[in-house]
C-alpha cells in the first residue's frame, strides 16, 4: 500500500450521510461559545494579508493561518490567529468619523490666522477686535454667498 493510501485510510471520510457535527462545547465559564460570522473571519484574513504586506509574516505562515481563519466555527478560535500580531491603526481606532463642522471651522480659522498674521502671533490667543475682524468678514463672505446664488438663481 502506498503512503497516500495509508493517509487516506487513516483520514475520517465524510460524505452526505454523516452526522451533523456535535454543537459546540460549552465555554469554561458555563455559556455556550458564540459562532463566528463569515465577517470576522472576512476581517481576520483581511488582518493577516495586511500583516503579510508589512512583512510581519511570511507566505507559509499566513496560508495556515488563513485556512485556520476560515475553518473557524468560533469567535474564540479566530484571536489567537492574531494574537502575535500588533494592533494597525484602523484596527485600533476603527472607521474614522467624518470631522464635524466645527472642528473644520477651527482648522480653517487657525490656518488662515498662520497665514496672514505668522507663527509668532497667530500662537496667541485673539485680541476683541481681530474677533470683530473675523466676524464681520465672516457675515460679508456669507452675504457675497448669498447674493452670488439669488443672481445665479435668477439669471437661469
């Protein structure tokens, strides 16, 4: 008998009349462990590929991790797959928010406040009248705004 046949004897055959697998054993703590979605698994391949492009891993090693990652009925099985690997800034921090109004009203105001008065005096808080500056150049560029859209609205 050859090798491969010797292997194939001794691998368990599964074929359609099987029996549906056990359910999962129950977690130490007495619940039972959760299954996991082909998302996590999706995400956990995607954290490896991301490992591999960094050069944190070799080929060999994320191809057995991958075929763990997807032969993983539970959440519990698929972290240690990860376990050796650092946080990445996406992963950390998760999807990033767009910036609110107001911190974009800040950055604009900081940026034109380094632009027309330089780094030593845009440093300091602003006097009462540069914020009366701001002000009122802020309601002429949303009048010159309004009166550029009611033009607009009526020449069309």
């Amino acid at each position: 008998m050859s090798t491969t046949d010797e292997n194939r004897a001794a691998t368990p055959s599964t074929s359609p009349s099987a029996t549906p697998p056990a359910p999962s054993a129950a977690v130490p703590d007495g619940s039972q462990s959760v299954r996991a979605s082909d998302a996590e698994r999706e995400a956990a391949v995607a954290r490896l590929h991301q490992a591999l492009g960094e050069g944190r891993l070799d080929l060999g090693e994320v191809e057995t991790r991958i075929t763990a990652a997807y032969a993983a009925r539970d959440r519990d099985e698929l972290p240690p797959l990860l376990a050796d690997l650092p946080l990445s800034a996406t992963t950390a921090v998760g999807p990033s928010a767009a910036p609110t109004w107001a911190t974009l009203a800040t950055g604009l105001i900081w940026r034109l406040r380094l632009l027309l008065l330089g780094e030593a005096d845009a440093a300091a808080a602003p006097t009462p009248a540069q914020r009366r500056r701001i002000a009122l150049l802020a309601v002429g560029v949303v009048a010159w705004l309004a009166a550029c859209a009611l033009l607009g609205a009526v020449l069309a």
